[in-house]
C-alpha cells in the first residue's frame, strides 16, 4: 500500500469507525428499556428521615428491589418545602434510575412559591399513586360542637374568633381550612405551628379550637376521643373510623382534602420502564404485609394505572389552584 493510499483509507476508515461506534450507541439505548433495570435505583425523598412519607418509601422500596432485582435505595434531600428534592428528580436524566416519591404539598407550590423550575405536570411522568391519608377535621373537647353543622354554625355566629392551626402557612393543612373556610362561607383565624406535634399539643388542651389532622399521623389519638374528630376529608368512610362521617356525608359536598405520596419520574422517561416500574407498585401494593402496614398507619392503599394517577394531579392542582384565587398565600 503507498503512502497516498493509507492517507485516503485513513479518514474513510475513521468514518466508518464512527459511524459503528454511533449506531452501536444507538442501539444500546434503544435496548435500555427492555433491560431495565440494570443499576440501583434511588428513590428520592423531600422530608426529613422517620416522616410518614420517608416512611413509606422505604417499605415500597424494599418490595421493588425485590421484584426489579436491583438494590433500590431511598435518599432523603430535605428543604424548601420539598421542592429541592422536586428540583433535582426534575432535573434528573429520564431513564427510570431516580424516581421522586412525591407528597400533596407538590400540587400546590406554583401558588406558592415563584421561580420554580419545575412544574408538577410538565416536570414528570406519573408512575402510580401509592397511598392516601385523609384529612381528620379535629377539633377541642372544650368547643361547644359535635358535628360539621354545629361547628359551622358557632362560625357562622362567631366570625373570626375561631382559630384553626396547622404546621405552617400554605401546608396542606392550612390549605384545608381555608378550603372549609371558602365552601362553608366562613371566617376564622389561621395559627401556624412549627409542627404536628405542637399543634396537636394545642388543641389537645384547647388553646386552639380545630385542626385538619393527617389520619396516617394521629390515628391512635383520634381513636382517643381527645381531640374530638367529627369528619374525615374523603369520598368514603375510612376503615379504621367507619363510625365517623365524610365532610360531605355531615354537609360540604364534594369536600376533599388528603396527604397522598405517589411515584414520579423525570418527564421523557421511555413507556417500558414507566410501565414495568407501575406494575411493580402495584405488585408491592398487593402483597398482605405492606397493605397492612400502610393501613394500619392510618393510610388508604390507591394504586391503579399511570393515566389514573396523572388525572388525579390534574385534579389536584385545579381544586387548589381554585382555593389560591380566594387566599392570599405566599412563601415567598
């Protein structure tokens, strides 16, 4: 070979080489998919470790590293309300390895805080709601009220002198009273506390009159008596309280409000993995242990397909988008 001819075969060589090397690439991303998973998996967490949502992403977790066959690791990245962690699945390359275990305060934060660079139905791909806990209106054994009705009527009669609490100003908690607020045409003070556990200690004692409370979190002291639950904020009755009444059963229709925690992934994420990652959540939904633990926390098991849980964040983030119109909240 001469040397004018190896300079030609040079750069059709190169050529070639890297033209195999691009369809090689290309068809080693286009088999990722169908291998999924072939790394661990991080679940990533907003709240701090112990929480009921961190909580409920470790049991999920055990039961897909089982069925995925990868380890399946939850990481806790804990600010602002949540959303650094929102941010950085947000930001996260769409292949299925970092997942977002989201909570109810996710639909709500484009009311609440400005300059966010995510937004929760164009940011994600829904997976599967996994679980939700329903709001408990509670409110203190020294209110002269048994029920919704007698409770709105003290409101009604009383304006502004009622307070309700809860962990802090735009929470799901604040929300759902200021929702009661605008369906029962009522006016009442809002205190903020820096807790559950302080808000519940109030009410308990009576220095603040209600609280929405989070069924996953104070079951054992509803079941109690003090503080008084009157309804449960949900379509249907909860199973471990059948005998108490939903706020539409005691007189506000269509009154909803819950803490859920549901699966996300970064939008782009390929339909395969989606879908193989939505059947292992139900597959771990399924199994007896984790549906009792779940319950007997105060949770109600949801699973269900990735349309269903996608429409039910549509709903979510319209139903409180409707509450902002009327309350002037702002964290920032």
């Amino acid at each position: 070979m001469t040397e004018t001819s190896m300079k030609t075969f040079g750069p059709v060589a190169g050529a070639l080489a890297a033209g195999a090397l691009i369809l090689s690439l290309a068809s080693a991303a286009h088999a990722t998919p169908s291998s999924y998973p072939t790394k661990p998996i991080r679940i990533i967490v907003g709240y701090q470790a112990g929480g009921p949502t961190d909580l409920t992403a470790r049991l999920l977790a055990s039961k897909l590293q089982a069925g995925l066959g990868q380890p399946v690791i939850v990481e806790n990245k804990v600010g602002a309300g949540s959303n650094i962690a929102s941010d950085y699945v947000a930001s996260a390359p769409p292949d299925g390895y970092t997942l977002l275990l989201a909570a109810a305060p996710i639909t709500m934060t484009k009311y609440l805080y400005k300059g966010l660079k995510f937004d929760v139905l164009k940011s994600f791909e829904p997976i599967a709601n996994v679980m939700t806990a329903p709001a408990v209106l509670a409110v203190s054994t020294k209110l002269p009220a048994h029920d919704l009705r007698s409770l709105i009527a003290l409101a009604k009669k009383k304006p502004g002198t009622l307070t309700f609490g809860s962990t802090g100003a735009g929470g799901s908690q604040h929300l759902a009273g200021e929702l009661l607020k605008q369906r029962a045409g009522i006016d009442m003070l809002h205190v903020p506390y820096k807790g559950a556990s302080a808000a519940l200690t109030d009410l308990m004692a009576g220095t603040v009159d209600m609280v929405f409370m989070t069924s996953m979190s104070a079951l054992p002291t509803l079941k109690s008596g003090n503080p008084r639950a009157i309804a449960v904020a949900s379509k249907k009755r909860m199973p471990q309280m059948p005998q108490l009444p939903t706020m539409e059963e005691a007189g506000l229709p269509g009154f909803e409000a819950d803490s859920w925690n549901g699966l996300l992934a970064p939008a782009g994420t390929p339909k395969e993995v989606l879908d193989r990652l939505n059947a292992e959540v139900n597959k771990a939904l399924a199994s007896p242990d984790v549906r009792d633990t779940l319950v007997s926390q105060g949770a109600i098991v949801v699973g269900g397909s990735r349309e269903q849980f996608r429409q039910y964040l549509v709903e979510e983030v319209d139903r409180w988008g409707k509450v902002f119109q009327t309350v002037q909240i702002s964290v920032q």
